[in-house]
C-alpha cells in the first residue's frame, strides 16, 4: 500500500514553517526528518508514524487509539 498522499499533504503543511525539516521515502511511506532524524512519517501500511519521548509512549499507548510500532505487524 503506498502511503496516504492527502495525509502527507497535511503533515506537509504543519511543519512547512520549521527549521531543519526534510522529507525523504521510507519504508515505503513518506518521512519527514527534524534535522536527520524521522519525528513523523505517513506510513506505508497506513496511518500516522510519530516519534515520541520513549517516558511518555506508554501513556499514549494506555490512553490514546494509538499502538506501539514494535507491536506493529509488518506486512
């Protein structure tokens, strides 16, 4: 599945306005990188890929739709 143009677009103009972005194809989604390294992606399977403070992806995860990518299937 390629990744979700309308929600690359999205990503696109949130952070269009900061220092240091880039895009680049990963995983057969599209990245966007904060200085070289990926804060958050349209990912190729689907969905939003974000980068978080690893102190508060449990709380996310416990209250929030959201799942832990290393509990991710990969197709």
């Amino acid at each position: 599945m390629a990744y979700d143009e309308d929600l690359a677009a999205r990503i696109r103009k949130l952070v269009a306005d900061h220092a240091g972005v880039t895009e680049t194809r990963m995983f057969g989604g599209l990245a966007f990188l904060v200085n070289g390294n990926m804060a958050v992606a349209a990912s190729g399977q689907g969905g939003l890929l974000v980068r978080v403070d690893p102190a508060e992806s449990s709380k996310l995860v416990e209250t929030t739709p959201a799942t832990d990518m290393s509990r991710r299937t990969m197709r």
